[in-house]
C-alpha cells in the first residue's frame, strides 16, 4: 500500500491524540506500528528519532499548553507590586477617598473597589494567593485614617519588601 506522506502524518496524529485518551500504556502499544509509515517514505527515520521528535512535540505543545508562565509574568506581577507600592507611598493620612481612588486608576494593570469605609487596590491573582492588595480605611468624614499592604491570603500578613502601615486602624483600635 502506498500512502501519502500527508495521510501518513494524519494517521500518526491520530494515534497519538488516541493513546493520550486511552493512557501511557496504549501510547506504548499504538506508537510502536505508526513507525512502519514513514519508513517507505523517508529512510533516515528510525525509532530514535522518532522517539526524539516525538517527545521535542510533547515539550513544545506542553509549553504551549501552560501557556509559558515564566519571565513575562513574573515581571508582570512585580510591576503590579511597583504600582501598589507607588501609590501606597504617594497616600498620607487625611486624604479623601476619591483622591485615593484617582491614584490608584492611573494603572490599568490594578483592580480597584471600594465600599463606603474601605478602598482596595489589587494585582492580578497569584498562585498561593501572594499577590498583594493595598487596603485602605476611612473615618466617618471619608478621610483616610488608614493603609496596610497585605497579601490575599491574610490581612494582618506584610509581604516581604512592603512598606510599613500607615495611620490607625478603625476596626482593631491599632496605632501605627
């Protein structure tokens, strides 16, 4: 039977996209015959080449599939970090919470809500919820009284490299 290089590329596409579904053990039992397609068509394929551009396509699409996190997102999530902190630095106690709030939409990579005694700003979700949330309180005339930078996972928690806490905190009686 003589195939087409195309059809014989689809069938061992096939195959694989089958074995994923069906677990390691049938990838070991279906990759084993795909091998004799290509060996009428191209002589210097063998089984460790195969092997090899077979697992170089698994890497590749497994970056792919994650999305390659690394250095882009890193930077990311420090830059957002530099965002809270810059405005955490620019707040002094007495400010309105809209003064506030018009620091903190100056950066599209930040979330910012708001209620009428509290006002938090914070970076994108991170794994092991790291990522930090500026919060800020506001006495009954709305003026700030005060701020802390805190991970999601725990408010009282100051990440490493943050800035200490400003001003009073309503809800615990705290100075600081």
């Amino acid at each position: 039977m003589n195939f087409s290089l195309g059809y014989r590329v689809l069938a061992i596409w096939w195959r694989i996209s089958m074995a994923r579904r069906m677990g390691t053990e049938y990838l070991r039992i279906v990759l084993l015959p795909a091998n004799h397609l290509f060996t009428n068509t191209v002589n210097i394929v063998n089984k460790q080449s195969l092997i090899k551009v077979l697992i170089t396509v698994l890497v590749v699409s497994g970056l792919a599939f994650t999305g390659f996190d690394g250095l882009s997102t890193r930077t990311s999530r420090q830059e957002a970090r530099n965002h809270i902190t810059s405005i955490f630095e620019s707040l002094s106690i007495g400010m309105s919470q809209e003064e506030v709030e018009k620091l903190a939409l100056k950066y599209s990579d930040l979330k910012v809500s708001r209620d009428s005694r509290y006002l938090t700003v914070s970076s994108s979700p991170e794994l092991g919820a790291k990522n930090w949330i500026l919060t800020t309180q506001y006495d009954s005339k709305k003026r700030l009284a005060f701020g802390r930078i805190h991970t999601a996972d725990s408010f009282s928690e100051t990440p490493l490299n943050a800035p200490e806490d400003i001003g009073t905190d309503l809800s615990r009686g705290e100075n600081n």
